[in-house]
C-alpha cells in the first residue's frame, strides 16, 4: 500500500496486535518449553541459520518461478534420454566427492516422480498420439530403470558409508531428506527391471535409432555397478574382476559417443532443478552447486573401479607388510579420484570387520604376519620359547601383548585410509599405545631366563620401536601435506624429521641384522636407503630454512609446545622409561647455532648424496610392494626430480647468508613435504 510519501509497507498496513493472544498462550507453558507447528521442528528453526560451511549455505533464496512445471511423461528423443542418464551419473559422483544427497541426486526430478512413471499405471492417452522418435517407452521403461539402477546404487553405497569408517557430515552426507532410495527393492529386482529395458532396446520395433546402442551400453554399465557395490557389500571380491573389465569396456565406448546438449525447448533440459531440494525436509540450508563436465565425471567413475580393482587384487595377498606399503604410498602420491570416501571406507571393511581380517582370517593372523614379516620366526614358536624362558610368579602376558599387537597394527593400516587429519590424529594417540607396548616388553624382559643368543624379546622391541618412529615421521609429513607448518616451524619440523629418522635407521639396521635373507630383509634394505635419503633432504631444508626464523626464541618455543602437544601429554608420566623420538626444542636450538658455524656443511652436497641413494633405491624398489612396485618406482622417480630441481641450494652455510630464500615454495599439489625452487620470485 502507497501512503503517499513513496512507502510502501510489505503486505500493507491492515495489521492487528497479537502480543494479547501469545501472552495468553504462554500461560500453561513452563519455562524453557518449545512449541512447534505440526511439521516444523528443531532442525527447521536451525536451518534458519548461515553455518559457515561453503558447501551447504545459501542465505534466503526462493524457487525460480519462471521454470515450467515439470512433465514427467513429456516425450524425449533417444539422445536426451542418454544425455539425461550420462548427467544422473554426475550427479552420483558428485556426491561420492562429498556434496549432499539434495544438491546431487535428488535435483533429478525424475527420482522423485517414479510412480508416475510405472509402465502399469500410465494411461493409454498418453500413447494414444505418441511420436514414433519420442516413445513413451524411453521414460517408463528405459529412463525408470536407469533410475531405479541410480538410487540402488546410491543405496548400497550409503551402506558402506554407514559403517562409521569415515565420518558422516565430514567425509561424506548421509541425510536422505525422507525421499525413498530403494531400499526396499532387493538387487535382484533392481537388475530386472534392468535387463527388461535391455531387452527392450534389443528386440522392440521402437526402439530403432542411431541412439539404440548408446542407450543399451548405459543401462549394461549400471547393471553392471550395481552389481558391484552388490558384491562389494556382500565382499565376494572374487566377481570383482570380470565386473570390473566390462564397466571399463562400456565405459570406454561411452566416452566416445558422447549425446549434444538438449535444445532449450527440450523437456530434458528441465529434468535437473537445482533449486527443487529446498522444498524437500533437510537438516541444513543448501547452495547451488555446478555438476562438472562428463569427462570429469567419468574420469571419477575410471577412479574408483580402478580402487575396487585394487582392492580385488589386494585382498587376496595376506601379508599386511603389502598392505602397508600401499596404504602408505596412496597417502604420499595420491591418484585422482582414488581417494573417495567410499573408496576409503571399503578398504578399511576389508581391513578388518566384524572380527575378521582382511575377509578370511581370525585376528591371531594380524600376530603371525607381525612376527613373521617382522622378525622371521613364527608367533607360536615365540610363545614356546617365552614360556620356557618366564621366571616370575605373574601370570604371563602373553594375551596382553597379543592383544595390543593386533589392535595396534589393524589401526594402524587402516588409519592410512582415514582423511588426512583424522589420520594425523590417529598417529598422535597411537604414539603413546606404542611406548606402552614398549614399556612392557622392557619389563616382561627382566623376568626372562637370559640366553645365549639373540634374544627374541629384544628384537620384538626394536619392531614395535620401528612402528613408533613411523608414527612419528607421518606426523610431521603429514604436517607439510596439511600446509599446517607456518614459515616460522618449517625449520624445527625438517630437523625433528632429520632427528627421527636418525633413530628409526638406527633401529632398522639392528633388525636388519638379525633377519636371514628373506622378502623381509629386501624390504627393509630398501627402507633404509630410501629413509637416509630422505633425511639428507631433510638436513639440507632444515639448514636452507634457517633463514625464515624470524620470532624470538620464546615466541617458537610457544608455538612448538602448541604443535607438538601430542608429546607433552599426561599419560607419558605413567610410565617410568623415557619414550624414545619425542622432540626436542633446547637441541634445536643449539644444532641452530651449530649449523650457522659449521663450514663444512653443505645443503647441495646433501641433495647429491639423496639423488644418489635414490637411483639405488629406483632400481631396486624392495620387495613388500607387490604388484604396484611401478608406483613405488613412480613416487621416487618424482623424489628424483624433485632433487635435481634442489641442486641449485647453496653449497655452504656463506653462501647461504646471500641466497635468497623466496625462491622455495611449497606447494601440497606438488610434493605432499618438499618445496621447489621459483626462480621467477621476484
């Protein structure tokens, strides 16, 4: 309403007070009680709120009036069809990636109008005058099912998500908004639906176009995965392998015949409302997002039947020793689209579930690989002679070590496949399970008939010390790999690195010693040479990096306690011997000091002595990775690089003072811990 003066009032002025009738309402309520409308709860009154979160805010943002209502018997040519089914699979992968179900799946009109597209239930007048381009068949046949196929698969993948393996809102979103995702359906009616649209295309009139194939390869592809997640859930790994190479088959022959994006007019270009979820009950406030180009998404679909196919071949191998090899190198050079959620969340099923390891073995298997990959003598023999040798009246702790050995072992393998700082976190606390078990051993140690060998227990310990300092170098890496260092703690965190792994080498040779030529052996020869060329990196950044300290000394040493809390905690006083790596920040300072005096000292002469050890190691990869030794060989091949990129550090401490330290920079994408040199800073 216009009063006069160009102000206008929302709604006009025809208000009357209500504040009488809420007084009056209030009465029979007791403090801190809440009253809601007939569907409108908590979660609604919190949606109301922006959160912070850029994947999920979208402020006040109402539904485009100007789109047409939404037909969903409307006829579509053959290609529409394909481009519609190519774009349902975006959105699958896009939810794989870690958006949720609303701004993904669910912008699919076509999800929320099954029903209407039952073949049983659509009325003859709409074929009365159908085009015999457009059949209403390629919607309540082909289109339903490929459908259909969509939300099983999104079902069983939620099942495995719903695991707990990774986190719910952090890794990956669960909420469904109450829109039905099949789970009532079994696979195997799922699959029908499937092949009866299969053989729809093969053998009906109507169906012949230059489309006809293109349609039948993407209900196959479906068919195909949903069988696989089908088989991934049930973990028949072994129909892994077939499945895997027709998906790559299909999926190859589907990257080539790409279908044009539908004309404007075109009923299919309104098949995705992105704006549709807001009408939907959901948790959390949600913005728009843009589905990627096909090529991306079938390039994440290639990424992850490559991380089934992986894991297909890896869980028929037993040795954990394998299994960490690669857990490890997926962390240090992760492949595109290999790291998804659901990826992550199958390894770690195979890992260890419901009290079985890797599918097939009880968990003594987890202490046998232990001791054997470990020490080369077998867990039983171990306990023989433990017995024999046990001089205390105690009971023996032998349940207590075995205990600790397998808990700590199938978390640490599976802590590789958390997110990179659930899996930071992870090592940190698993440091102090370590030291404990250490401890133990120590004490167990002293109520033991000595022996004129070597003692068995004395090599269990160094193992269990091996672990810990493997811990303790992923911490710190993982610390470059999250960019968590500021310039300031890039120099500490090389030298910690330079410290530990000083220490773990030390360890590895003692046990290298004492192991007979064996897989074993061979892999933890590689380890070494590998490891002592990383620490001459390592010396060679902490020296270069000097010159970026520029807080006083208090200022670093509240900013290491603050990084390093992990190793200050209380639990460690509990315990009577000193954990073994823990840093150390008055040695920093004082090799700081060393090092600036030190002529001798030469950071290109230590990338020389890396790059040398390297080749060695390039050629003879160990012996623990497998069939994916390639990729070992890859990820030091790019060490490599990164080493003659770094023959241009200064070859002394004097010519460091003048080197300009800006032409370091580091990058994650790049290397996960190693900078490059930018001879273009300015």
């Amino acid at each position: 309403m216009d009063h006069g003066d160009g102000i206008q009032i929302p709604g006009g002025s025809n208000f009357k007070d209500v504040t009488t009738l809420f007084e009056q309402a209030r009465e029979d309520m007791q403090p801190g009680a809440l009253l809601f409308d007939e569907g409108f709860t908590l979660h609604d009154a919190m949606a109301a709120f922006e959160i912070g979160e850029p994947r999920f805010d979208s402020g006040l943002a109402l539904l485009d009036g100007s789109r047409p209502p939404f037909k969903p018997l409307a006829p579509l040519l053959p290609e529409e069809v394909c481009w519609i089914i190519d774009r349902t699979f975006a959105c699958e992968m896009e939810w794989h990636t870690g958006y949720t179900l609303s701004q993904t799946i669910f912008t699919c009109l076509y999800v929320h109008a099954l029903t209407d597209l039952d073949p049983d239930v659509v009325s003859h007048e709409s074929l009365r005058d159908a085009d015999k381009t457009r059949p209403i068949e390629l919607i309540t046949i082909i289109l339903r099912a490929s459908i259909f196929g969509l939300l099983k698969c999104c079902d069983l993948s939620w099942r495995e998500l719903n695991k707990g393996n990774v986190h719910d809102a952090e890794d990956w979103q669960s909420d469904k908004c109450d829109v039905y995702m099949s789970e009532a359906h079994p696979v195997s009616y799922i699959l029908s639906i499937l092949d009866e649209a299969c053989n729809w295309i093969r053998s009906s009139p109507k169906a012949r176009s230059l489309w006809r194939n293109a349609l039948f390869k993407r209900l196959v592809l479906r068919k195909v995965i949903v069988e696989l997640l089908a088989a991934q859930l049930s973990k028949e790994y072994f129909r892994f392998r077939p499945l895997l190479d027709t998906a790559r088959n299909l999926l190859q022959q589907i990257r080539v015949s790409s279908p044009p994006l539908p004309r404007a007019s075109s009923p299919a270009i309104h098949a995705f409302n992105p704006q549709f979820p807001r009408v939907l009950v959901s948790m959390i406030p949600l913005h728009i997002i843009q589905l990627p180009e096909q090529d991306r998404t079938w390039d994440k679909l290639a990424g992850l039947l490559d991380s089934l196919e992986q894991l297909s071949i890896l869980i028929e191998i037993p040795d954990l020793s394998t299994w960490n090899v690669l857990s490890i190198l997926q962390v240090w050079q992760p492949r595109p689209h290999q790291r998804l959620p659901y990826v992550r969340s199958t390894f770690q099923s195979a890992i260890y579930e419901n009290g079985a390891v890797l599918n097939k073995y009880t968990q003594k298997h987890v202490v046998d690989c232990f001791f054997m990959e470990g020490l080369q003598i077998t867990y039983d023999s171990f306990v023989t002679s433990f017995r024999k040798r046990w001089r205390s009246p105690d009971s023996m702790p032998l349940s207590h070590i075995e205990r600790s050995i397998t808990e700590l072992v199938v978390g640490h393998i599976k802590s590789h496949w958390f997110n990179p700082t659930r899996r930071r976190r992870y090592c940190t606390k698993s440091l102090f399970d370590w030291h404990e078990l250490y401890a133990l051993l120590t004490d167990v140690q002293k109520h033991l008939a000595p022996v004129s060998t070597a003692d068995i227990v004395t090599r269990l310990r160094l193992v269990v010390l091996l672990y810990r300092y493997e811990n303790i170098r992923e911490v710190i890496l993982s610390g470059f790999q999250l960019s968590l260092y500021s310039a300031n703690e890039r120099p500490f965190a090389y030298w910690y690195l330079a410290q530990v792994l000083e220490q773990h080498l030390t360890c590895l040779d003692e046990v290298i010693r004492g192991l007979p030529t064996s897989v074993s052996r061979f892999e933890f020869q590689f380890q070494a040479k590998f490891l002592t060329a990383l620490q001459a990196i390592s010396m060679a950044l902490f020296c270069v990096t000097l010159k970026l300290l520029g807080s006083s000394w208090q200022r670093m040493r509240l900013n290491f306690m603050r990084r390093y809390k992990w190793a200050f905690v209380h639990e460690y006083e509990d315990i009577d011997l000193p954990p073994l790596g823990h840093p150390n920040f008055l040695k920093f300072t004082s090799d700081c000091a060393a090092s600036w005096q030190d002529n001798d000292v030469s950071p290109a002469g230590q990338i020389e002595l890396a790059e040398q050890l390297l080749a060695e190691s390039h050629t003879t990869p160990g012996k623990m990775a497998g069939p994916w030794s390639q990729n070992r060989v890859e990820f030091i091949a790019k060490m490599m690089q990164i080493c003659r990129d770094l023959r241009t550090l200064p070859k002394s401490m004097a010519d460091l003072r003048t080197w300009d330290i800006r032409q370091l920079q580091w990058h994650p994408e790049w290397h996960p811990w190693l900078p490059f040199i930018n001879n273009g800073v300015p």
